[in-house]
C-alpha cells in the first residue's frame, strides 16, 4: 500500500509543491480568518463569569461518498468530530490519511465518542456538479491511504457558510455534539501530533 501511495503522490508532485498545507485552487475563503492551531474562541466581556462564546460550524450539509444526504445530526453521533478538509491535488492531505484511518479505528475500537469526517474540496462545485474524473480520484486515495471514515461532499451552504473561510488544505476542525468550533489546525501532523491534539480536546470537551 505504501508503494501504491509513493506512486500516487509523486504523480501529484508533478503539478503542485510540496507544503505543510496547500493552497487551495480555487480559494473559498480569506486567509486572515484561518487561527492556525490556536482556539476558536471568544470571551463575552459582559458575562460576568466570562462564559466562553464558541463560533458554531452552522449549516453542516453534504452527501457522502455513497450518496447518503448528511445534515448537522452527523455531529450528534459523538461528543468530538474531526473534520478534516483535504483536496486530491494536494500531498500533504494525502500523506497523513493512512494515519487519520488508523486513529479513527483504534478510537471506535476503544470504545470512544470519537469519529474523524473528511470533507473533499475539489471534487463538485458549489452547485453540486460533480466532476466524474476527480471523484475517481478521490476514491482512489481513499482506498489506497485506507482513510476508511466518513467522506462528504459539501453542500451549498457549508461552502458559503463554513468552508468560505478557509484557503488551505489540509485543514482540520474539531467540533462538539452542537457544532461548537473547539480547535483549529492548519497543515498536516503526523498520529503521534494528532493523538495528543484529539486527547487534549476530548478532555476539554469532557470538563465542559
């Protein structure tokens, strides 16, 4: 598999650089509203006890990979969603899925209220136009990086909602049962990096 992977990535290194994330294509949002890994997060000076405001993901639509509509009930299933934005022309996103894969099966073996949603950027347009070649792709790295979670679609209004903000790839977005934003990385990490990160805020989520 890993070979598979080396093969695939070189071919995409023929067309893009090689970055901690990439730029996207066609940018779906400003650059200076991407926080990099620090929180979300924003203290309401009138609430006396400085109750934390968090911004919400909104709108969560999309179909799946196999055609299932998807809504903001997906994020009700665990109390920690992973939401991972990543695009095929992009090497970095494909080089940590195999460890994306990995963590999001130890973690349903484990037990834990936990599940890692990938969301591919460049394979329909914001009408829901779907481009076949580019799809074929995508299911092609998913099946060679056995990236085997949840992959989405995103629907018109998670991309001029949400998505618009962002113009890198990877990024990675971690949300609560009520679509609470709780952090937000930009670039790819390697599963000793993620596993920290998802623990760390698993244990914010479970002090909330």
């Amino acid at each position: 598999m890993k070979k598979n992977i080396a093969i695939l990535l070189a071919t995409i290194l023929i067309f893009t650089l090689v970055l901690s994330a990439c730029g996207k294509k066609t940018p779906i949002g400003d650059k200076s509203q991407i926080n990099g890994e620090e929180d979300k997060l924003e203290t309401n000076k009138e609430d006396e006890d400085k109750k934390i405001v968090r911004e919400n993901i909104g709108v969560f639509d999309g179909i799946t990979f196999t055609d299932e509509e998807v809504n903001n009930d997906i994020l009700k299933e665990n109390d920690l969603t992973m939401i991972n934005i990543w695009a095929t022309f992009c090497p970095p996103c494909i080089d940590e899925m195999p460890d994306l894969g990995e963590i999001n099966r130890e973690y349903k073996e484990a037990g834990k209220s936990f599940a890692i949603l990938g969301i591919a950027t460049d394979v329909a347009d914001i009408q829901g136009n779907v481009d076949e070649r580019q799809m074929e792709l995508a299911e092609e790295i998913i099946q060679l990086t056995n990236a085997d979670y949840t992959h989405i679609l995103p629907g018109e209004d998670l991309i001029k909602g949400f998505l618009y903000k962002f113009s890198a790839v990877p990024t990675t977005v971690f949300v609560n049962k009520e679509g609470d934003v709780l952090k937000t990385v930009v670039g790819a990490r390697d599963k000793n990096a993620w596993i920290k990160i998802i623990d760390e805020v698993m244990l914010e989520v479970a002090n909330d």
